[in-house]
C-alpha cells in the first residue's frame, strides 16, 4: 500500500520495474530505491480580492537526500496530486544522477487554475506555499525551481520569503529567479536550449542537413519556445507549434522570434495568425525531422507512435511517452531516435545548479560560460547513454535510467542504512 497513485506515478513505477529487472536489483532493495523519502501535503489559506478567504492544497515530494540536497520544479496547475508529484520528483533523482550533479530529486506544486486568481493572489499564494515549507527546504536540504505555471518572478517571492524568515538574503535557497536577484544567465533558456542543442547534434550523427529539416513543437512555454527558437537559430524550418488554445502550421517554417515576442505579449500563441490553424490533435504525428513534446505526460501512447512521422524525438517535457508507446518505439529505433526526458530536458536542472553553486559563492558567471558548462554536460552523458545502448543492446531510455539508478544505488550501499 503507498498514500502515491494515479497514472503518472503509476507510469514512473513501471518505468523503475524495467530499469530493476535490468539491473537485477534484488527485490528487498527496490522500495528502499523507488520510495520517496518525505512527502508533505499542505493547506495555503490566502485572501481573495474581494475579501473572502480560499484555500489550496499544496504539495511537496522529497525522493532522496542520499548525494546532498534535493532539486526539483514546483508547479502550479489544476491537475497537480500527489501522485504527479512523487513521480516528478522520482524522475529528476535518476535526471541527477545520470548529469552527474550531487542532487536527490523533489518536485512541488500547488493545485489551482491560474486563470482563476490575480497577480496579488498568485503573490499571496506564492509566499504562503513558501512559508509552510520552510521547516523542510533549505540550501543543502532542497532547492526549489520553475516549473509549470510558475516562473522567475514566484521564485522571487519564494527567496524573499524564506529571506524574510531567515533575517538575510538567502538566495540560494532557489533557482530560476531574476538575474536582478540573484539568478543566474542562461537559466531561463536552459531546458529548451539544451533540447535543441541535442537533437542538432543527433541530426548531425544522422547525417541530415541542418537546412533542409524540419521541427515540430508541442507545447510554448518556456521549453518548447526556446526550444523552437534554438533549432530556429540552427537552420531547422520549424513547421508546427501549439500550445494550450491551438496549434500553428506552415511549411515554409513559422517565424520564431515574431511568434515568441507574441507569446510574450498575450501569453499564448492565440491571435498570431488567421490562416495558420490547424488541429492540434494531428501535431504529433507530422511528418518532420525533430519532434518536441514539450508540453504535458502521457501525450504520446502506443497509438499515437504508431503513427508517428518523425526522425528524432527529443522529449522536452517529463514523462511525455507511455509505457506502452515504449514498446513500440523499441519497434522502431531503426526509424526514430528517442532523446529521453531525463537526458533531453536536463538542461534546464543543469544551468540550475550553476545558480545554486554561484549563488553559494557569491562568483557569477557569463552566459557564454553557463552555455559552455551545459552542453559539455549534456554532451557527457548523451555519450554515456548512447554507449550503454549500444554495448547492452537497450533502447536509449532504458540505458539513461539505468545510469541514473545505478548511481544512486550505489550512493546508498556505500553510506549503508542508518541506524
């Protein structure tokens, strides 16, 4: 019995079941692996605009401490649960490992529809979610980040609240924020830059001229769009993007800069154009030389990769791709290079802990720097990862997991079980 459940922690325990089997880790280990150390649900009373009083369920889910501090999204958003949350948090723990950065994962995030509330009461609620965490974060126990629905400015609120408690600046105590407030250059590009500095590089090992591909994008937020602008900037024609009101295509490649300065504007891709509609329900399974899932899980099933079009699949969200899609795309490696979330979007975790680390230090870096560090990281372990395949004969997120968990493993058999 476990107090976690749903679909997506479902998705992440059948996920570490074929990494186990793998490695033949012997059952009385697996719980000790796969289990989260500390999970904490709370309640986020704040005042409305008009007076009255709302209250919302926040959560936040620590997988291990054994490498040092846990790092993880926390995300605010109608569908958050426990569950979601444990598996996010499971996920960035094998993300950790397999970058080689000395981090346990977490993952946070508030249940609410943004829609639904102001700037004032995103602020109130922002710094209540802080305040009720603060007996279980800190700098070397966990280090909150950006995730879906939040961003640089809740991040400022979450350091100047914990600030606030501490009687100092504690920047450290989270990534993501301002440059003005302590936040590192380049993190705010990380994820999708990452993404798309991965899929040219397969392309390139592909032999595809970087001119002449083609890039579908789900999702624009701040993965998918940058993302999208970098394999722009690359060469590639992105044909297609969407995101939550609909999807853009046009075979002559969408204008990325225009549409992100829209985006930025209206906060949507709703309104850029007229005559560029096209349904969203047929954008994964385009034909084109990378495609992107950047927006939620489970959005590609057994299905929908049936069907898919692509050459690379470069996964920019977490757990984008089922099980069962799984078994089907191990069909058709042949066909289709899988770049799996945990490699493909650690960028993002990466530049995040250069901010942690400059942030301790008080000694910043240039964003050409933050670049460098990055892709020589993601370049490391896409090496890694491509080896094990290869020598194991495994697809490729089997091999990246299985780095991954056997780090931690390995961390936790050294340091033994206490007492």
């Amino acid at each position: 019995m476990t107090v976690y459940s749903g679909p997506v922690f479902d998705m992440a325990v059948n996920q570490f079941a074929v990494i186990a089997d793998h490695l033949s880790i012997p059952h009385d280990e697996r719980d000790r692996l796969l289990l989260p150390k500390r999970a904490l649900t709370i309640s986020c009373p704040i005042h409305r605009d008009d007076g009255s009083i709302a209250v919302f369920e926040g959560y936040r889910v620590q997988h291990h401490l054994t490498l040092g501090p846990t790092k993880g999204g926390t995300r605010f958003a109608p569908s958050v649960d426990i569950g979601e949350v444990a598996a996010l948090a499971i996920w960035m723990s094998w993300k950790c490992a397999l970058v080689g950065l000395p981090y346990g994962g977490a993952k946070g995030g508030v249940r609410v529809d943004l829609s639904s509330i102001s700037k004032r009461e995103l602020e109130s609620l922002s710094r209540r979610y802080m305040q009720e965490m603060i007996p279980f974060v800190g700098p070397h126990i966990d280090v909150m980040a950006p995730d879906m629905g939040t961003n640089e400015q809740v991040m400022a609120w979450f350091m100047d609240t914990y600030s606030m408690y501490q009687g100092r600046t504690v920047t450290e105590i989270v990534t993501g924020k301002p440059v003005s407030s302590g936040g590192t250059l380049g993190r705010r590009e990380a994820t999708g830059r990452g993404v798309a500095h991965l899929a040219r590089r397969v392309l390139k090992e592909l032999a595809i001229d970087l001119t002449n591909a083609t890039a579908v994008v789900q999702g624009f937020g701040n993965v998918g769009s940058y993302a999208a602008l970098g394999l722009h900037q690359f060469g590639l024609k992105v044909i297609a993007v969407s995101d939550h009101t609909g999807a853009l295509h046009d075979k002559a490649g969408l204008d990325i800069p225009a549409l992100m300065r829209h985006a930025g504007e209206h906060g949507s891709i709703a309104g850029f154009s007229n005559e560029l509609h096209f349904d969203p329900a047929q954008l994964l399974t385009l034909a084109c030389d990378v495609l992107v899932p950047a927006a939620m899980e489970r959005v590609i099933d057994a299905n929908v990769a049936k069907n898919l079009n692509c050459r690379v699949l470069a996964e920019g969200a977490n757990g984008p791709t089922t099980p069962d899609a799984d078994l089907v795309l191990q069909k058709r490696q042949d066909e289709i290079f899988l770049i799996p979330d945990i490699l493909c979007n650690s960028g993002g975790v990466v530049v995040s802990y250069f901010e942690w680390v400059q942030d301790l230090q008080q000694l910043f870096w240039e964003e050409e720097e933050v670049t460098r560090r990055e892709y020589h990281i993601l370049d490391r372990a896409f090496d890694q990862m491509v080896t094990r395949a290869r020598v194991d004969k495994i697809p490729h997120r089997t091999a990246a997991m299985a780095i991954g968990v056997e780090k931690v493993r390995a961390a936790k058999i050294t340091r033994g079980l206490f007492p």
